[in-house]
C-alpha cells in the first residue's frame, strides 16, 4: 500500500469541544451561516493541501483534536496527528495514539456474532431466550439476534435510563447485574417493526458471545479479529489495564478545558468497548470488505440496510448504510460515529468512490459529520467552509 506522507509544521493549540455525554446519533447537521468560503481546484496535490488547510483550520476554530486519516482507492492519500493526547504534560498526538471507538465498535460485536452465524453456533432469526435461557421470556421470546443487531428489538436504550448519567454510568457491572437494569423493563414497539437506537441490545449480544464461547469478551474479540488482524493497537478497554499511547479524556465547558466525567468500561462491553488507532481500522476496514473474517453472504448481510430509519438512509449491523448528500450531491455511504465521555470517533466509508475518512478525537463532542462532508467537498474538488 502506498502512503502519502506529508510533512507538516504545525502549532500545538488548544481546541475546544462542547460538552457531551455517551451520543448514538450518525445523523447530525451544522449550520452553514456565517461560514467562510475557500475556492480550490481539483489538482490532486491541491486538494491535499487543501485538506490539511481545513483541519488546521478546524484545530484552530476549536472543533478538532486528534489523529486523522483518508484513503482513495486503496492509498493513503492523507494522515494528520493534531493537538495534545495529553494536556496535564503538553505531550502532542501522534498517528499510534489510541483512542476509545466508543459506537463505532458495534460493528467488531457483529463480526463475532456473524463469525457465530458462519459455523452454525448461532441464527439470525433466534431469539434471546434460544440462548439465555433466564432472560425473561415475555420479552426474550421475542426479540431475535438480528433485532438486536439492527436496532429494532424494542429494548429501551439504557443510557437513557433516568439516573444513568447522575448514578449508574459510574458503577461496576456483571452481565447479569446489567442485565437486571433493563430486562424486565416493557418494549417500546414490537420487535422488527421500526428503528430506535439501543445500546442496550449490544450489551445482551456481548452476553451471548461469551456464553458460546465461555470466555471473557475481549479474549474473543481478540482472538477472533485482533490477532487475525494483526490488529497490535487495537482491545478492549477495562478497569485495570494501562494502554500505552492512549489519549486521556477531556471536555471544554465554560471557556476551559476539564478532565471528562468518569464512566465505567464495564457499562459499555458490546456497545462502545474497543479502543483502537487509524492504522488499525484500516487494517479492519480491508478485511471487512474483502470478507477475510466472515463469508461474503454474511458481509453482504452486514453491510445492507436491514430497516429504513428515514428515505434513503437505514442500519445495518452495526453500520449505517444508504445514501448521504453532500453539496447537493449523493453519495452512497456505510459509516458509524461514536461518542464516549471525552472521545469521539468518526468511521466513514464511500463504495462507489473507494474513499474512507477516519476521525478519532479526545475533546469531547466535534462535528464529525461536518468535518466528514468537507472533507469530500474537497475531494471533489469543492469549497470548504469553517466556522468563524
């Protein structure tokens, strides 16, 4: 693989984030008033340049810090590490620093339970109670492994429990005691019949797979995908385990940078556990679609819309997928971002133009989706704008 490097000079600022808390949501949107507007042309040198203009700038107006990455057509055409890992010692990001992926991992927790699906150990269609047989069968009965996986189950999202963020985020968990957070709570819908964003269907799949294969999450996570991989920056984050490299978490409230509030890892198992760099995801991303871990049957699965969640625009496991337009043009897309106290994290990829966008950032909240449309207007050789 061929890889652009680009050297650049750059000045350590400190950028700003809003606060924000655990956020599930890919489909965000910023105002264009009062933006300014940068012609370029569609040379490629130029557009590279230009790129790196947009992010220094997006660094400067405080809506980006971290470690960036874009691929065409299989190239490395840009790699950016901006702003500090860690501000307590002034030390600056570099391309190995890693970051917690937060929602971005649900799409790792699918490729264990379609790796399950391959060797015949699990069904699409089988229900929660087909393999915990204690989970209540009022609900259990009911809701299949794809409904977990899509997002259609009917399981309220636990992180919109009502003392979640003033109590419960904060505490240590079994399976079994997380479990008791929300099982026995009513469905909002009936499973399969619409969308709602749950976390809550991750963590009962995580459950599953350690129950079929008797072991801890993330020794199959890493035994399955991790080593595989060569995935050597790349786990699960956990209580006790200190990650070289990783970026320590902050949030920008009232005009200054704090340390972000603390959650505890094991509320996210399944839903928001992996920690990971660009070098590693682009090592998944190639064998996600090239079908390395799972058959082609199962990637097609994986990678198509499973449930409309509103025109062109759906979920499948573990990604959205469907049609984005940006600057009034349409693009096919698969992505995720992700959000955790202090991190965020941006997965985007455009089949029909073979370009993948890597965001991962430790300031909290950033507009990831903006920065991902810019980024392709400029790629096509558009304008970019920037918040004044």
């Amino acid at each position: 693989m061929k890889i652009v490097k680009i050297c650049i000079v750059f000045m350590l600022c400190l950028s700003c984030n809003g606060q924000q808390k655990l956020n599930n949501n890919d489909c965000s949107s910023i105002s264009n008033d009062s933006t300014e507007t940068i012609d370029i042309d569609t040379n490629p040198l130029d557009r590279v340049s230009k790129i790196d203009e947009f992010i220094s700038k997006a660094y400067e107006y405080k809506i980006l810090n971290g470690v960036i990455q874009i691929v065409e057509k299989d190239v490395v055409i840009y790699s950016k590490a901006i702003g500090l890992a860690n501000m307590e010692w002034n030390v600056p990001h570099r391309m190995d620093s890693k970051f917690k992926l937060a929602s971005v991992s649900k799409q790792f927790t699918c490729m264990l339970i379609l790796q399950l699906v391959d060797e015949g150990k699990i069904n699409l269609d089988g229900k929660i109670t087909d393999y915990l047989p204690d989970y209540p069968a009022k609900q259990g009965s009911k809701i299949s492994i794809r409904n977990l996986m899509n997002h259609t189950s009917g399981i309220p999202n636990f992180s919109t429990l009502e003392n979640w963020y003033s109590e419960l985020w904060v505490k240590e968990y079994s399976n079994r005691e997380f479990l008791e957070l929300f099982k026995n709570l009513d469905l909002e819908f009936e499973p399969g019949s619409r969308f709602n964003y749950s976390n809550s269907g991750y963590r009962i799949l995580a459950t599953i797979i350690e129950k079929v294969y008797a072991n801890p999450f993330a020794k199959v996570m890493n035994e399955k995908i991790f080593e595989p991989l060569n995935m050597t920056n790349s786990g699960c984050i956990d209580i006790n385990t200190i990650v070289p490299q990783m970026a320590s978490p902050y949030e920008y409230w009232n005009f200054r940078f704090t340390r972000s509030d603390y959650s505890s890892p094991t509320t996210v198992l399944g839903a928001g556990s992996v920690y990971s760099t660009v070098n590693d995801l682009w090592k998944w991303h190639k064998a996600l679609i090239n079908s390395t871990l799972i058959s082609k049957k199962m990637t097609n699965e994986m990678m198509s819309m499973q449930i409309k969640i509103r025109n062109e625009f759906g979920y499948g496991f573990g990604l959205f997928v469907g049609n984005v337009t940006i600057n009034g043009r349409r693009h096919d897309y698969i992505g995720h971002t992700g959000a955790y106290p202090g991190f965020n994290s941006l997965y985007a990829w455009f089949p029909q133009s073979e370009r993948f966008i890597l965001v991962l950032n430790n300031t909290g909240h950033t507009r990831l989706n903006f920065i991902r449309n810019e980024i392709m207007k400029i790629l096509e050789g558009g304008d970019y704008h920037i918040l004044p």
